[in-house]
C-alpha cells in the first residue's frame, strides 16, 4: 500500500506501492508511447477516474533527469486549460503518473466531427490556448511541443473547454542554462530552433501560429516558409485573421508576438471573426493536407533522426519519437499524426 502522508520514507514526493491495481482498477489502454503506457483507471476509494502513465523503470536508466523534469514542471502547475498531475506512485518496477483524465478527444478529430464551424469558434480556442500558454511563460515554464494532438478537449460536450497536455519536452526557464536543445515536432517547431539557435518561450507563439491556420482552411506546409508573407498565403482569410498569424509567425523572436499582445489582438480581444460556417471547407482540407502530408511526416521525421545520428546527439526520454495514441475513434480520424523528435536542422527542401 502506499504511504499514507503523500511522500515517501526517504521524503520524495513519490508515493511508494507494491501494487498499483490495489489503488486503481485498471481499465482500457488509452495509448502507448516510446517509454509509457497510459491506461483509464478507477480510484477504488472514491470511484474517481483517471489516467494513469505507467512507465517502466528500466524505460528511464539514463533519462532520469527528463523524467524528473517532467514531473517538477507538472506539479509546479495549476491551469483550468492545463492536464493536471494528480499524483505519484512508485513500485519496484515502474513510475505511476496519475492524471486528470480528458475524454473529449483531440482537437482536429472534434472540429472535423463537427457539424458546425466558424472563425469564431477557432478564436475562442485559441484564447484559451493562449491564456495557458500565457500563465505556463508566467511561470517560467516553456511547453516546447504545442500541436494539435497535445491539444484535447476536457469532455464531448459542444461547450468543453480545451486542454494542453504532453510536457514531456517542457522546460523550465532559468534551469540548466540557456535553452538550445533543438527539439519538438517537425512543421511546428519555431525557426530558431531548427537552426539550432538559443531559443525562448517566444517558440510557443510560433508554433500557435501554425496551428491556427489549420483551424482556418488555410494549408501551411509541413516545414512552414519562415518569413513567408501570410496575406500571399492564406489569400482566403479576412485581414484580421492574416494579420494575427503574421504576428504569431514571425521570424524574429524578438518582433513576434507573446501571449499577452496576442490576447489582445483584436481577432481574439475584439469582435472581428466571423460566424460564418466553415465546417464543410475546414474539414474537406484538413483530411487532404493530412493526407498529403502523412509520407511527409513519416519522411521528416526519419530525416531528424538519421541526421541526429550522425552529429551523435542523444535523445531523451522526452525527446525521443513519442506518440500517445488514443484508442481508435470514428472514421473521420485525420490518418495522419505528427510526432516529437529531436531536431536537427533540416533544408526547407524536404518540404515539397
């Protein structure tokens, strides 16, 4: 059983336990990555549900410190939009994160379901994103990997609020020198950070910035054309729209905008996006860029790795190719997820 303070004999915040299934009543798999298995589970004290990470121990010899990081940055937190760590257990054999669990799905995959759609909607979002971010760079804390897939909505109600998930590749400021780790997703990732620059938060708004297009029936490509010139590219959207990515997908990290300007941009602080009905075009785009994009990814991803190889970076437990993947849902499913690696800078010409 586990200590009942909430800390361990040695005065770790790990909870120690012989067996876990004597807490939780594990139930379906919810995911699986490189290093850990999510799984639903029930609180058999308090019938409470959850999601549990379980990793193995002999998953995290010699990544210690990622994992200690991770979980230093998760208790450190406390966001309505922000997946919180509820608790930690410990065995002989593997790490237990227990988390509030979401169950609304991803954010793609609900706005493809949807029958319904607007610019206003996508705005609404992308405020509360914003507001996350914002207390997350307030905290000192850098997310490093925003993406649509670490992007869930808290239930399947219309009106769920979304959530920000997956701080495996987080950092927090101020520890362990200038951040310069090239790391993320490909497509996502800010241009100081494939070039292997020292970077700030200011990679978090970039990468909100490739997303919202997304949202907007706007198709970027996988490795976006730093300083492209968005009115050119995305000829569709209305100028407030252009002009809020332009702000967020800058070159510049010192011009771009952080989360505060960007709260009060007028596409989000005003009444300038439309509630027109862009469902049907949003997710005739989405399934056809994804689609495009599938052996791109697949491509990219490779790229990342084989060329880290070859510079002999090594990876760590947060860094490395990871992909919790939800149980199966409908089959409006984008066929294609992205995934984090390691980066080393890679040629604009990879994306054709």
């Amino acid at each position: 059983m586990a200590k009942e303070n909430g800390e361990s004999s040695d005065g770790s915040w790990k909870k120690h336990v012989d067996d876990i299934k004597s807490i939780f009543d594990f139930k379906e798999v919810l995911g699986t990555g490189a290093f850990s298995e999510v799984v639903m589970a029930r609180e058999k004290a308090t019938g409470k549900m959850v999601a549990i990470k379980c990793i193995p121990k002999k998953a995290l010899k010699g990544k210690e410190t990622s994992i200690e990081n991770e979980i230093a940055v998760l208790r450190k937190i406390k966001h309505e939009n922000i997946v919180a760590l509820e608790d930690i257990y410990e065995s002989s054999n593997h790490l237990y994160l227990i988390m509030q669990l979401v169950s609304g799905g991803e954010l793609f995959d609900r706005i493809v379901e949807k029958g319904f759609y607007t610019e206003m909607d996508a705005s609404r979002l992308i405020r509360q994103v914003l507001d996350a971010v914002n207390y997350l760079h307030s905290m000192g804390i850098v997310h490093r990997d925003l993406k649509p897939e670490n992007l869930l909505y808290f239930s399947p109600h219309d009106d769920s609020k979304i959530m920000i998930s997956d701080f495996g590749l987080s950092k927090m400021e101020g520890t362990g020198g200038v951040m310069a780790t090239a790391c993320g997703t490909p497509g996502y990732v800010a241009p100081e950070v494939l070039a292997q620059k020292p970077y700030s938060k200011a990679v978090d708004c970039w990468s909100i910035g490739v997303i919202l297009p997304w949202q907007l029936n706007a198709a970027i490509c996988l490795y976006p054309t730093f300083g492209l010139d968005v009115h050119l590219t995305f000829p569709l959207l209305l100028f407030t729209a252009k002009d809020f990515i332009s702000c967020l997908m800058e070159k510049d990290p010192e011009k771009r905008f952080t989360c505060d300007e960007a709260l009060e941009h007028p596409w989000i602080a005003g009444d300038t996006a439309l509630c027109k009905n862009i469902h049907e075009s949003v997710s005739r785009q989405m399934r056809k860029n994804f689609a495009k994009s599938k052996w791109r990814q697949a491509f990219n991803a490779t790229a990342v790795i084989r060329h880290m190889r070859r510079l002999q970076l090594g990876s760590s437990f947060g860094s490395s190719i990871q992909s919790a993947k939800p149980a199966p849902s409908p089959q409006s499913r984008a066929p294609a997820k992205s995934q984090s690696v390691d980066c080393a800078p890679l040629s604009l010409k990879d994306c054709k």
